[in-house]
C-alpha cells in the first residue's frame, strides 16, 4: 500500500515527497518535532502534545503555521489515506527555506512542514512491556536545552545505537553529577525502596514528557507518591522498580541496567498497574 505524506499543502506519496535542499531543518537542524500515539483511531493526550509543540516553537521564534484545528484536519486525512489506526503521526515543522547564513531568515520566511502516520502493532508493545527491557547507560552529550522538542537528535542516535548494539532497548544518559536525565527517546523513573515514585524533574535537561505527565496524574490517582529529582545509577540499579515512559512505549518495565538486574529482574507490579491505568484511561 501506497504511504502518503503532508509536505507544505500537499498530500503526496511518501516517495515524492520533498523538501528544498536549503530549508534550515535539513542544514542547521533548526526545526521541532511532535509525535502523537494513535490507538482506534483516536491521538492520545492530544492537547498536552499540542501544548508542547506551540511552546517548543515558541521558543525557537518559529511561527506556528497552523492552528490546533488545521493540524487536527491535516491528521484526520494523513490517518485516513494511511489507514491508520493504531500507530503513530510525526510532525515537523522548520524555520522553512532560505538562503543558507546561521542567522535568522527574512520574517515572512514560511514554515516547512512535513507529516506522516504509520501503523504499529500494538499487541507487540504489549508482549514487550510483559516481559521488560534492558538498559544501558551513556554520558549525557546533548545540549542544553532539552526541554525543547527539536530535530537536534545526533547524540540520542548515538545512544540508541550503542543499545541496540548491547542487546539493549534503550540507553539512559548520565550527567556530569551522575545522576540520570532520561533516556535517548523516554523518560526515566524508578520505584525506591520506600515504595516512592522518583523521576527528574522537568527542567531544562530532559524532555518534558506528555506520557510522563499524564503517569504522574495516574500514579497520583492510584495513591502514590511521585518525587521530581535527579537519581543516580546506583539509586535505580537498586530499586524495586525501574521503567521508562513515552508516546510510543506508554509504561514499559526495565529489568536490568548495564546487565544488573532491578528487583528480581522481572517487570515490576507498579509498572504494571500504571500501564493498565493509562490504557484503560484511554
């Protein structure tokens, strides 16, 4: 079946779809990104990914180049030529085409954007959260400003890479502290052993993670208590629990950092019981 893609307009087959050689996206990685889960049909925490794409622009002076409505009509039809009903939108949205110079381009510059959606099998997530993941742990290398949502990914490439070189699913990065920020695509969290709930707190070194949010509500709702701060390798190696959270990965259990197993290296019954909320909540 034919992909389709929305570039600047226009619905296109993912092999026609193209970009100028000169948009700042593809030279400077000056552009931001929003990715929504979609489960029968239907995005998951809408609004708080919206939410996060309107700030990230706004903090890259980029003109927003539609409203919530245009974007929800543009996915509505990408989800419907693509067939999509479970899966994932991705969106991005540059400085636009211009003159290659690092500084800003002339005001009435346009905003590239470029959108897909592709299927994903949601019973695989689930067998993959029945049975956990590893991990492993990488220095921090990025910028610092991670709370803002934009295509500068080299270094979480780089971590992911060297994951699944390690038979791992995922890489939590270090700071210079110690101490963990999230993961090249997830946030990071563990369960200590006074049965707390510990994530970073969303500064500006780590994404501010929609899925993460919305676990924070549910964990609430379910009587636990949530703490917002840095915790260390050591810390999570000796958790009762550990797992990672995102759009795609929802709530999946971590049974082993760098090889050493977290609790008795099994997913834990926190992590489970959050995974359930927030799907049965959808």
């Amino acid at each position: 079946m034919t992909r389709f893609a929305y570039v600047n307009g226009r619905y296109l087959p993912q092999d026609e779809a193209l970009i100028h050689i000169e948009d700042r996206g593809f030279q400077f990685a000056d552009a931001i990104y929003e990715v929504w889960s979609v489960r029968s049909g239907e995005l998951l925490d809408a609004d708080g990914h919206f939410g996060r794409l309107e700030r990230s622009l706004a903090e890259l002076r980029i003109t927003n180049p539609k409203s919530r409505a245009g974007y929800r009509l543009v996915i509505a039809e990408l989800l419907r030529r693509n067939r999509v009903r479970d899966g994932l939108v991705y969106l991005q949205v540059s400085r636009g085409r211009a003159r290659r110079d690092h500084a800003f381009p002339a005001a009435q510059t346009r905003p590239t954007v470029v959108m897909t959606a592709k299927r994903l099998d949601p019973a695989a997530a689930d067998r993959r959260a029945d049975h956990g993941v590893a991990v492993i742990t990488r220095p921090d290398q990025r910028w610092a400003r991670c709370d803002i949502k934009t295509v500068n990914l080299l270094p979480n490439v780089l971590a992911k890479q060297a994951a699944i070189e390690a038979g791992a699913a995922e890489a939590w990065l270090v700071d210079e502290a110690g101490k963990v920020t999230e993961g090249s695509s997830t946030n990071a969290w563990i369960l200590n052993a006074e049965g707390v709930l510990v994530t970073r707190q969303a500064d500006h070194a780590i994404l501010h993670g929609i899925t993460r949010s919305t676990i924070m509500n549910r964990a609430a709702a379910l009587g636990y208590r949530v703490e917002e701060r840095a915790f260390s390798v050591e810390e999570a190696q000796t958790a009762r629990e550990a797992f990672m959270t995102s759009a795609t990965t929802f709530v999946t259990a971590i049974t082993s950092i760098d090889g050493r197993p977290v609790g008795n290296g099994a997913p834990g019954s926190v992590a489970i019981a959050l995974r359930e909320a927030y799907l049965e909540s959808l």
